[in-house]
C-alpha cells in the first residue's frame, strides 16, 4: 500500500507555476501603477481648478455684499495663492475660511501634491481685485499643468477653458 504523502498524482501546484503567476502579476502590476497614479494627479488638479474657479465666484461675492475690494494673489513660484481683502494692495488683510476660520492661503504643494500653478496673468500682474461691483480690475488666466482657469473682465465670471 503507498502512502498519500508520497503520491505522485496529489493535486496541487508546483514551484514552476506559482513563480510564473507571479511573474505575470508583477508585470501587470507594474503597468497598472503609473497609471493610477497619473489618474490621481489628474483629480488633484481638477479639484485646484474647480476651488479656483470658486474662490473667484466668492471673491466677487463677498466683495459686493461687504463693499469692499477683495484680492486673488498668485505666488506661482512657491505654488500657492490666498484671498484677501483691503481697499489697496497696501492695505489688504487675509480673509480667513468662513467655515474654518482659518487661513485661506491654498499652498497647492502640501494640499494638492502634484499639482502646479504653470503660469498666471491678470494683465501682466499676478493678482487681481474685485471693486463692490463685483467687477474685476483685469480679465486674465491661470494656467495649471494642463488645465487653463479663465477670468473675464467684463463680467468677473471665472471658469475653466477646457
């Protein structure tokens, strides 16, 4: 009588095919990854492109029911931007969060990791005010790495350009 232990037709796998499997998750893993992670920088700009757009929806607002002038400042070489108001650049003050209360200074590289401000323009500036009208001082764009904010002029509305 043989003992199972040493049975040659047991079922199972040998070493050969499990390394082969492997194998071929690993390449696919490493196909898969970069491409995940590709997808996760495209919804981290999105989502700085639609807070964009709605911090200068708010800014016209708030300007006008606090008839006052409010501010969009870009730094586009430390990769951020904050809200401010103040009737000159001189003068103006940061406008905290209305639900926080904290500083509305957006630094895209801890709060959006990989994204970047590429350029922006306001008339050659890199700011823009908002009178009590809600109207703007310049039209003008920001650009991130591949998606483009536009403010118009003459109505202070911003979106983005697809």
């Amino acid at each position: 009588m043989t003992s199972p232990i040493l049975n040659n037709s047991s079922k199972g796998f040998t070493t050969m095919e499990l390394i082969m499997v492997m194998a071929i998750i690993a390449i696919i893993t490493a196909m898969a990854v970069p491409k995940i992670f590709g997808i996760v920088t495209d919804i981290r700009e999105k989502a700085v492109s639609e807070r964009l757009v709605e911090d200068l929806n708010y800014l016209r607002n708030y300007a006008q029911s606090h008839h006052d002038t409010t501010w969009l400042v870009v730094d586009a070489a430390a990769n951020q931007y904050g809200l401010y108001e103040g009737p000159t650049a001189l003068d103006r003050t940061l406008i905290p969060d209305p639900q926080t209360q904290e500083s509305n200074i957006l630094d895209l590289d801890v709060d959006y990791e990989g994204v970047t401000i590429t350029s922006v323009s306001f008339g050659g500036a890199s700011e823009v005010s908002f009178n009590w009208w809600g109207t703007p001082s310049s039209g003008g764009t920001i650009v991130l790495d591949t998606r483009t904010i536009t403010l118009i002029a003459e109505t202070g509305m911003a979106y983005e350009t697809p």
